[in-house]
C-alpha cells in the first residue's frame, strides 16, 4: 500500500502537471494546462488522482476522448494508482484562464 507524505505529494503533483502539459488540444496549438482547462488536481494518501477539467465548450469535439487520454496518461506515472477525470462546466473556461504564456502563443496578448 502506497502512502504519501508531503514532500512525495508535491513531487507527484509536479509530474502530473508535465504529464498534461504533453496533452494538446487538437484544435488549438497549446497543451490543456496551459489552456487553463484543468480546474483542479487531488492527489490523496493511498496514490489515487481524482482530476476535475473542463473542455473549451461542451461540444468541444473531443468531449469523450479527451478526459480518457488524461486518465491514461496520469495512470502511466508509477505512483498513480488510479486517476479519476471529472468535466465541469462550472465556472465555464474562457480564453481568461489561459496562461499568460498560452495567450502569447495564441496572440491574446
């Protein structure tokens, strides 16, 4: 049984976020972190991952593939154990929620 502390949490953390930031949005050149649709990850004790996203609009074209491509990717970490994706819609995303360097690239700012 895996049981995390602080500081292996926080490394956890860091390698879920690289693992999204390999994961782009097939319409829009920047990776979903950067995008601002990842609203929240919870790392608990035991290693499982529960994530709660959004998508671009609800009829985003890749509304089923895209959460199954984060789950699949943050399993592929040795210390997941199971990753759970949540689609919220609440706060609905706008371009507002993208990195400074995701508006950049995109030409926003």
């Amino acid at each position: 049984m895996i049981s995390l502390n602080d500081d292996s949490v926080k490394e956890l953390e860091e390698k879920i976020i690289a693992s999204l930031k390999e994961i782009y949005d097939p319409e829009i050149p920047v990776d979903i972190f950067e995008l601002g649709l990842i609203y929240e990850v919870k790392i608990k004790e035991d290693g499982d991952v529960e994530i709660e996203m959004t998508l671009t609009s609800p009829n985003c074209p890749v509304a089923e593939s895209l959460p199954v491509d984060v789950k699949n990717k943050v399993e592929h970490i040795p210390e997941v154990k199971e990753c759970t994706v949540n689609i919220v819609f609440d706060p609905p995303w706008d371009k507002d929620m993208m990195s400074e360097e995701a508006q950049l690239e995109l030409g926003f700012l």
